[in-house]
C-alpha cells in the first residue's frame, strides 16, 4: 500500500497484457536523480532495541537498483529491518540512507517514494477492490478522477476482473494479495518493499505475480526489495540476497556470486548405477562426491579436461544424463547462513 504523499499528475497506461507507456516515468525528477547516482539502500551499524530485546545488532549494508530478496528464519529482524527503512520505526543507533534520503531527518520523504506491501491484510470493510487502490492512490496525493482511472489500470495490469467491484472482504487470499500489490505500485513509487509478495497464491497466479514484479524491475526501473520464505521465488527473479540471522545481516552479495563453489566442480547426473565411473574417475585423480540425490560432485586436477568425464563414462558403459557446472543451493547458503559459517559481504 502506499505509505506517503506523492506528486499527483502522473501518467500510467497499463493493459491486461502489462503493456506501458509512461508508467515508471517519476514526476519527481529531482527525487529520481538523488537516487540514481546512488545506492537504493545504505545503512551503517544500525542497532534497535525494544528494551532488553536486540532485534538488530550492527547492521550494515548497501544495496543497489534491481530485484533483491530479503530471507531470514522468523524472528531473525527481517520485519524490524522494513519498518526502520520506512522511518516507521526510530533506531536506537546507527544511520543510513534510503534513495538518497536520510534515514533519520527524511524519513517522510523515504516514505513518499516508497511502495510497501505488507505481509498481513490491510483493507477497509465494505470497500470494493478499485475503492481500495483509489484510497491509496488518493492517499498518494492523485486527484479523485486520475486516482480512479489510475486504479482500474492498475487493476487491469494486476489481473483482476470484474471481481474489483465485489467487496474485499469477499476474496480469496489471491485475490488480496493482488490488490496490497496494486496498492503499492498505483503512485508508481521508485523502490518496492513486498513482504511475501506470493503467499498464498496457487501456482499459476504465483508464475504471474512474479512475472509482474519482473516487469516492474527490468522494464521500468523500479528496485524491488523481497521479504520471502520461499527460496524459489529468490532463486527466479532475483539478482541479490540479504540474509538476516539473529538481528544480524549475515550475507549481502549477488546471487550468482554466491552460487559458485570455493573450487571449481562439475555437477554429474548418471543414468543407473555410476560405480564404475566414479572409480575410473578416483583412478585417474578426480575427487567425488555424492549428493543427497545421488548426483555426483566431481573435483578434477587443474590439467584434466571435463570432455574426460564423457570419455570414460563411455569406456565404463555408463550413461550421462546431464553434466554442467557445480553450483551452490540457494538452500545451503541460507542454512550456512543462519548457522553463521558464512560472512557477510558488501
């Protein structure tokens, strides 16, 4: 939903096909050069206390235009952490600064640039679904007629029918979940904060969402920042990762810096039993290991050419289904993560 005022008078043509014109084009062209010329997100040791309670420790961090995801175990501070980019929350040390604006003396401006769409429900009873992204256009700072067209175009571009004339109430979680996502975007806001953008979305509408958010970072310039549980999602669409443990930012660093191995290794899938072949591999100096779905790790010397892999599968009468690059899982960074075997980078 929208959480500040905005410059009114800007234009978005959007179809059901999530065609544009002019939206992503900010009014605000002193706001938008401030945050181009600079990171999206920098903060510096920043700690919050709720008394006796750390929910952040020293967190710091910078994080550049594009999609990020924002992972943590519950209770890590991933929630905290929203509400002091939001200025919804006064930290107890530290500073930062967010599209170019202070943190603590700016924290209206941040606001008014920001499109944030929480985790929970946040509609009014008896409101119909172009009533509540209206509300929050109009909350925006947009006319009552631009708000009103501004939300049915929204509205077309998020998916919904004519179930937008029903009463939120009404809905399914899909189908709330996609008005909080319009709400978010209708003042076109440079920087998106989406706290589980996809929960409760079936697997089609999930495709769609994440299809949505894409569109938003790739083709308008929008940065997105993603609080998920779903790995997946991270994995899809975004170019970096935030994971927060025990109040603190463990990692920050691209995706697919992340996904490489400390040593290079090829990721072998066999077809049937790959005894043989792990043998003549060991025989000729390889080192291999089996992952948890029977894949096979291999390490080969410095000299020894992966097409020798091919060539004594062959030889051993052994089938390769697949043979790529060894990479990192998502999953295993996030628990080296939490685990604290990894650092955090920036």
């Amino acid at each position: 939903m929208s959480v500040g005022n905005n410059s009114p008078g800007r234009n978005a043509d959007l179809s059901k096909a999530g065609a544009f014109s002019s939206f992503g084009q900010f009014a605000a062209t002193d706001t938008k050069d401030r945050w181009s010329a600079e990171p999206i997100i920098q903060l510096q040791d920043i700690v919050k206390n709720y008394g006796k309670v750390c929910a952040l420790n020293g967190v710091t961090m910078t994080i550049g235009d594009g999609i990020t995801g924002l992972l943590g175990p519950n209770g890590a501070g991933k929630t905290t952490l929203i509400k002091v980019l939001l200025g919804l929350v006064r930290v107890t040390s530290g500073s930062g600064r967010v599209l170019g604006y202070d943190l603590l003396r700016q924290a209206r401006f941040i606001r008014q640039n920001v499109g944030f769409m929480p985790e929970d429900d946040c509609y009014i009873a008896g409101l119909s679904g172009v009533e509540m992204v209206q509300f929050a256009a109009r909350l925006s700072g947009l006319p009552r007629v631009e708000s009103l067209r501004r939300a049915h175009e929204i509205l077309d571009f998020c998916g919904m029918e004519q179930e937008r004339y029903r009463t939120v109430d009404t809905y399914s979680t899909g189908m709330r979940q996609k008005v909080k996502f319009a709400q978010a975007i209708v003042h076109d806001p440079p920087l998106l904060i989406l706290d589980e953008p996809t929960a409760g979305l079936d697997p089609d509408e999930r495709v769609a969402m994440l299809h949505r958010i894409e569109l938003l970072a790739r083709k308008m310039g929008k940065a997105v920042l993603i609080s998920t549980h779903i790995l997946p999602d991270v994995r899809a669409i975004c170019e970096t990762v935030v994971i927060v443990a025990q109040a603190e930012v463990r990692v920050v660093d691209s995706l697919s810096a992340l996904s490489q191995p400390a040593s290079p290794a090829i990721h072998v899938r066999t077809v049937g039993d790959a005894t043989a072949l792990v043998a003549r591999i060991e025989l000729h100096g390889g080192v291999v290991e089996v992952d948890a779905d029977s894949a096979l790790r291999i390490t080969l010397g410095p000299d020894t050419p992966t097409d020798l892999i091919w060539q004594w599968a062959r030889e051993v009468r052994v089938g390769i289904r697949s043979l790529s690059p060894s990479r990192n899982s998502l999953e295993q960074i996030f628990m080296d993560a939490v685990r604290g075997d990894r650092h955090a980078h920036s």
